[in-house]
C-alpha cells in the first residue's frame, strides 16, 4: 500500500507544481493518450470475454489483464504538464479540473491499478470470473472520466 500512496503523492507535486521538464507538450500527451488507447485495447479483450462475446482464452485473458495492470502502474508524471489541458490545447479532452485537484486524481489513478490488479488475479478462472470483476474495474474508469474527461 506504500507505494500506491507515495505514487499518488509524488503525482501530486508534479501535476500542483508543474514538475514535468522540458519534453515536448505534443509528445506527453501522445504518450498520455497512446497509454489509455492500450489499456482500452487491453480491457475490451477481457470485456468481450466477461460478457460472453468472445470466447474466453486463459492465456489472452492474462495477458490483457497483465497488460492493465503494468499500464496503471506506470509513472504518470510526465504525462500530465501543466497546460495540456483541453482548455489550453486542442487533441485532449482532460478537463483542467485534474490539476484543480490533483489529490483525487491521483487517488483515482491508485484505484484504477487497484482494480486491474484484481482482474490480473481472477483473469485465468473463467470468463465468469472476468465478468465479476468488470463491474469494478469499469467503475474506476468511470469514476475518473465524469470527473476529469470532457465529453466527445
């Protein structure tokens, strides 16, 4: 649980100070955006296995789930610099409330590993399993993109 606060901390002095240096604005937010465009890639192969859509594969199913859980783990700092907002940049839909409040974004993001750890742990019992712990995992989704997403 330590590291989980400490990462939440250390993405609070980043995101409150503008910590990140000198990297391209259009290259953090690439980066930003191509890491949740696999974690989505990643969370539809485990959601058309929890809901019966695709047949489940233990070893797929793991992978995807593996997959969530190094990408919600991965240092966020350099992905989220002051002023690569929606309202300062075009391409981006992160609210500018995500550095209003970088404390709960950042709690938000130690949810989201919270989860896919849990689907990593239940990954390889069945597409059942799967799907019981979809629920969970969409939520922390959820839960982060009505508070810091703008809508399409």
């Amino acid at each position: 649980m330590f590291p989980r606060i400490a990462f939440a901390a250390t993405l609070s002095l980043a995101l409150g100070a503008g910590a990140v240096a000198a990297q391209d604005l259009a290259d953090q937010v690439g980066a930003r955006q191509g890491q949740f465009k696999l974690f989505a890639l990643n969370l539809g192969t485990l959601a058309m296995m929890g809901t019966g859509r695709a047949e489940y594969d233990a070893r797929a199913a793991q992978a995807a789930a593996d997959n969530l859980v190094a990408l919600s783990g991965l240092d966020q700092r350099a992905l989220w610099p002051a002023g690569s907002d929606s309202g300062a940049i075009d391409g981006t839909r992160a609210l500018p409330a995500i550095w209003d409040n970088p404390e709960d974004f950042a709690a938000k993001l130690v949810a989201l590993n919270a989860a896919a750890v849990e689907m990593a742990r239940v990954a390889g019992d069945g597409a059942d399993a799967i799907g019981g712990q979809l629920r969970g995992l969409s939520g922390t989704c959820s839960a982060c993109h009505q508070a810091y997403r703008a809508p399409q």
